[in-house]
C-alpha cells in the first residue's frame, strides 16, 4: 500500500469508528496514529511526535481563547444579564403579535455577544423566556422550536468558540473573521424575527397577546442591560481598536462577566465550582478532539490527500459554485449527526485546500488597478507624468486593459496580480468561514439530532418532541435562504472588512 | 471507589479552573499595566508631570513574558480537566446509529472504547514523561522568563497522570458493566437502552 493508498483508506475506517460511538476525538487520534505507524513503518516518528505534541497542542497561545471564552459564557449566565436582556426586549416588542417570541430572539441575540457558545445560549434563554412564553399563551413546540433557533445566534455573533478553530485550522486573523461574522449574525436574527411573524399569521392560535407597557419603563429596563453593551464593548472594542489580542480580550470579558456575576450575587461558591465543572468538561473535549484532529490532520498532510484531492478537483473542472454548493450541502447533512467542532476539526484541513484553488473572481485585477489608478489621478496628475502617459493610462481604464509595470510605476501604484490574488484567497477564506459556521450551526437545530432542541425540550416536559420539529423547519428554512444570499452575495460578508482594513 | 475516583477527578477540574482564573488576572493585570505605561509615556502626562510619570513608567507596565505563563498555566488547566471529562462521559460522540445496536453490543462497545481510551491516555502519560525527562537533561529554558521548560510540562505530567489513572478505573468499571451486566456508573447514556 502506497502513503496514498493508505490516506484514503483511512476515511472509513474513521467513519466506522464514529458511527460505533466512540468519542469523535479518541476515533482520529486512534487511525491518526495507526496510520502513522504504518506510512513512516514503526512506531519511532509517532512516538516521537507523542513527547511534544499534546503539550504543544494544549499550550498552544491562540488556543488559550477556548477556555477563557467558555468560562466567560457560563460567568454571563450567573449574572442576571439574560433576564435584563430579555425584559429590555420585551418591553419594545412584547406587546406585539408574536413579539414575546421575537424578545426572545433579540435577547438571544445581545446574550450572543457576550457567549461563544450556542448551547449555553439556548439553555440561559430557555431558563428565562420558556416561563413567559408559556405564560402569555405561546403554543409548546413554536416557543421551544424560537429557543432553539435563538440559541444558535450565540455562535453566529462574536465572539464565537467555532469561529477560533476555523481560524487557527486555516492560519487566518481571529479578529477578522469576528468582524465578518456581525453583519450574517445580524440578518439570522432579522430572519427568525421575520419567521415569527409569518408563523404566527399562519397558526394565529399559536401565540397568545400582551398588553403594552409605558415608555418610561421600557426605558428604565433598556437601561438594565449597560452591563453586557459594557463588556461587549470592552472586548471588541479592545480587539479592534488595537488595545489587546483576541486571547486578553477573552480574558478582560471572563474578567468582566465573573466581575457582574459576582456584584449581582451570582457568583457564590457553588456556582463558582459549578461554572469551573462546566468548563472543565467542555474544555477537555473540545481539545481531546482538536488533539485527534491534530494527529490525524498531520497523518493525512504526510500521504498528501489533501493536496491530491484539491488537484483533482481541479483538474476536472468542476465549477467552483458547484464545488461550493456541493461541501455545504455535505455540513448540512452531516450537521444532523454530528456536532459542529467535530465536524470542522475533521473537514476543514481537507475541504480548505480544495476552496481556496478555486477562483470565486471576488476581486479582479483591472477594476483594483483602475480604482487605485483613479485615485492617484484624482488628487491631480503627478509631477513629471508626460501627457503621453497620462492618455495611455486613461485608455487602459476606459478599455479595461491591464495596466503595464511602466505606468503603475508612474503612478506610483503597485497593484500586481499576486497582490490581488493574496487578498482574494483572503476573503475566500473568510467568507467560506462564515459560510461553514452558518451551516454546521444549523446541525444545531434539525432533528433527529439537533442539541438545541433537545436541551430546550427537556426543559419543557408538557411539549413533545415532534412539535418543536414541525416549528423548527421554519427556522431552519430562514436559514437555507439566509445561507444562499450570502453566497450569492460575497461582500454582505466582506463588507465590514473591506471597511476597516 | 467511584467516590474517591470522582472526588479526585473533580478537585483537578477546581485545580485547573483556579488557574485559570488567576491566568485570566494575571492577563487583565498585564493589560492594565501595558495601558498605563502608554499613558504615561504620553506628551500630555510627559508635559504635565515628567518626574512622576518617568518615576511611574519604571515600575508599571506589561508582566513581562505574561504570555508564557498563560501557555504553561492553561496546558496545565487542560490536562486537569481531563479527568472529569472521562469519569463524566463528556466526550463528544455520534449515537445515531449506535442506539439502534442492542443493549449487549453495545455495553461491550462501550467496554472497548474505554479501553482504548485509557490505552490512549496512559500513551499520552507515557509519552509526555518521556518529553519531560528530555527537557530536564537539556535544560530547556523559557524565551523571556527563563523559567526551566520541563516544570511546565511536569505540571501537565501530573494532570495527564491522572488522567491515565481515571481512564484505567474507567476501563475497569466498563469491563465489569459488560460481564456482569449491571450498571455501576450511570451517566445518563444508559438511559435509553
């Protein structure tokens, strides 16, 4: 057996090993290993490996974000934020048709920003939203199928668990794919807003009413909420004002949700001890798996699969569109059985080197040279240009040819294609980024194994399962339609990138 | 046993949150200090009062080498938090199709991932205690605080030995489940067998 052959056998065995149940990490570090001891012939390379790579993985600075995150999302939940967000949001929207369900998601959505994590959003909004839903006359599987869906918003909007493993896997700037993230965070809640709205026009039983509160109180409970504008606010902004990295900001917003948790009388001892116990179990499997992954990914680089396979695909000419759709249909349907960090850990070293030699012409060479060309000429003609020049010049841009070495030089310019082609694979890389977040969020909350759906049904015991999966496939179709305009649309996403950098 | 293998497997977990958290001090305390330094290094403090922020500058600023600390620091916290994570079933694992196994095939499943599982972790003891002595012939030292390399990794030797141990008793406990056939560690994943 070749390397080769070998890589590729490796892909159902692994899958065999996943299906048997046994733990997603423990399964790639297990054929990660098999796999080096058969291509280097003997155990001395990955045991050799062995001596430094856990402690390397797990030292590792960029990952340090994980835990701190995770232990400033279960500190966010002590500290009464969610209750503020949620009555802040129900006061403007409560009174409206439908609009307790909406509160929810535009609380899901501000809890989002202080919480990583989707799970712990969903849970702490169900705690707080799932007693008045009910009590205002909310049918079970709509009010549980709305937390499921809001509770994926807390991966969707920064700062974002799965976000930090899909830039540390593809060696791209954490603080940049945060700032992608906002705008599509921003319309999945717009678009489970809007869904409410149908739904509850559709099945008017479905939703009962509230009355409307005075304006001086919806005020007074806006109010209410300055804690988490204050810690969100401190962390992105230190991120992007060039105040700290992403891992101190992390650390500032632990800080400050233990801070406010701790003032609001959360933090007592046993919460304290509880908070750790939670993050110590996520944290572990998080990087037991990110270690599989690891060993496995470093298998597969050696038998060279990922770059046979980016050439094959190449080499047939496959549409990249076509290429794109198909991967994202592939998270769509595995999100069903799998959780969203496994699934990434074990696609994305293999599917990213396929992306990004694919050409989406996101950028082109003539209109960056003729923009910035613009630009010069606008601020008037440089000195010493002679009018030959300049006329050549104009040409090229009304023509829309390249421009030559010679005149960008005389324009003092240097837009070059690989220049071009940098920040192309740049923003490919961002954009598919949010694209995968987007579809392996999803995973969250389609049955049969959406994990949203069952921590928020469990809190419900009077609602069947079978209700919150008929009124989650509403959800779940605003998010399809959210994911095909955004990539019919690129620069939705790479909108405030192109802003700030 | 169990008592003793969850009370040991939980203090980790509190071990390793603590330093985590006093790494999340340590980092806003670093930050605090780098800010200040700034501020006093600037036209406006450097023309209002130039002894005091030049006699400030000296003693406040960033914690030098921070960052090395939160590595060593949060590698210990991880391997400490292994354990918990294996007396507690956290592992993330796929059971669609295993639930469709009978309730026999799948205590002895069970019984062989644990198995292997504590194969893996006494490995990864092993292994990392191999690195350690490695480092302490070579007497590594840290870049900026010149701290010896191998007490960080004795540091993580020490959760992942724990980790082994757990692991083993884990194995263990699976390994009697599956002969005997009764359920001594319930955590929730045999409830709907």
């Amino acid at each position: 057996m070749t390397a080769l052959e070998i890589g590729i056998a490796s892909f159902p065995v692994l899958m065999i090993l996943i299906f048997l149940r046994v733990p997603i990490g423990l399964s790639m570090f297990l054929v990660g290993l098999g796999g080096l001891i058969m291509v280097t012939d003997g155990t001395q390379v990955a045991f050799g490996r062995l001596k430094s790579e856990t402690y390397s993985t797990f030292s590792s600075y960029s990952l340090t974000i994980v835990p701190m995150f995770l232990l400033m999302g279960h500190f966010a939940t002590l500290g009464g934020m969610s209750t503020a967000l949620f009555k802040a949001a129900e006061g403007f929207l409560g009174h409206r048709k439908g609009g307790v369900a909406m509160a929810a998601i535009g609380a899901c959505a501000g809890f989002g920003a202080i919480c990583g994590s989707s799970l712990a959003t969903a849970a702490t909004m169900g705690r707080v939203a799932l007693p008045e839903l009910k009590q205002y006359g909310y049918a079970g599987g709509f009010s549980t199928a709305t937390l499921a869906a809001g509770g994926t918003l807390g991966i969707l909007i920064p700062p974002s668990v799965v976000l930090v493993i899909y830039a540390i896997l593809t060696e791209q700037n954490i603080a940049k794919l945060f700032l992608a993230a906002f705008i599509p965070g921003l319309l999945a809640a717009i678009g489970y807003v809007i869904v409410i709205s149908i739904y509850v026009r559709l099945y008017p039983e479905s939703a009962g009413t509230r009355p409307a509160i005075a304006w001086a109180e919806r005020f007074a409970n806006l109010v209410k909420v300055w804690p988490v504008l204050l810690v969100f606010g401190l962390v992105v902004g230190g991120i992007y004002g060039g105040l700290f990295t992403p891992t101190e900001g992390a650390a500032v917003g632990a800080f400050g949700t233990g801070f406010i948790a701790w003032m609001n009388g959360g933090l007592d001892r046993p919460n304290l001890v509880d908070s750790f116990m939670v993050t110590a179990r996520s944290t572990a499997m998080i990087f037991f798996i990110v270690l599989g992954a690891g060993f496995y990914n470093g298998f597969l680089a050696l038998t060279k699969v990922p770059q046979e396979l980016a050439d094959f695909v190449v080499s047939q000419g496959f549409s990249p569109w076509m290429v794109l759709a198909l991967i994202l249909a592939f998270y769509l349907i595995f999100g069903c059985l799998m959780d969203s960090l496994s699934m990434i850990l074990l696609t994305i070293p293999i599917f990213f080197p396929v992306i990004s030699v694919m050409d989406f012409g996101l950028l082109s060479l003539i209109d960056m040279q003729a923009d910035a060309a613009m630009e010069v000429l606008r601020n008037g003609v440089p000195e010493g240009m002679g009018a030959e020049m300049l006329t050549s010049i104009q040409e090229a841009i009304a023509t829309g040819t390249e421009l030559t070495r010679e005149q960008m030089k005389e324009l003092g310019i240097r837009v070059t294609e690989g220049r071009v082609n940098r920040i192309e694979t740049e923003y490919v890389a961002i954009w598919f980024g949010i694209l995968v977040l987007i579809v392996v969020e999803v995973g969250l909350i389609t049955p049969p194994v959406g994990m949203n759906l069952f921590i928020i049904n469990a809190m419900d015991r009077k609602t069947k399962m079978i209700d919150t999966y008929k009124a989650v496939m509403f959800f779940v179709a605003s998010d399809i339609i959210r994911v095909i305009i955004l990539v019919a649309f690129p620069f939705i996403t790479l909108l405030p990138l192109l802003l700030l950098y | 046993m169990h008592k003793l293998m969850m009370g040991l497997a939980r203090s980790m977990a509190i071990l390793g949150g603590m330093v985590l958290s006093l790494l999340i001090f340590l980092t806003c305390l670093s930050i605090i200090g780098r800010l200040l330094n700034g501020a006093f290094h600037s036209d406006v403090m450097q023309s209002i009062a130039p002894g005091f922020s030049n006699w400030m500058v000296t003693w406040v600023g960033p914690i030098n080498g921070d960052f090395e600390l939160v590595e060593a620091g949060v590698a210990f916290a991880i391997f400490a938090f292994l354990p918990l994570c294996q007396i507690s079933a956290g592992h993330a694992a796929v059971d669609v199709v295993a639930n469709a196994f009978p309730r026999g095939v799948n205590r002895f499943l069970r019984m062989i991932t644990e198995l292997l599982f504590a194969a893996v972790l006494v490995l990864i003891a092993w292994r990392l205690a191999a690195g350690t002595i490695s480092k302490f012939g070579n007497g590594e030292t840290s870049f900026l605080l010149e701290f010896q390399i191998w007490w960080a990794l004795g540091a993580s030797l020490f959760g992942a030995v724990v980790a082994a141990i757990v692991g083993v008793y884990m194995g263990a406990v699976r390994t009697i489940e599956f002969f005997t056939g009764r359920i001594q560690v319930w955590d929730g994943v045999e409830g709907e067998q």
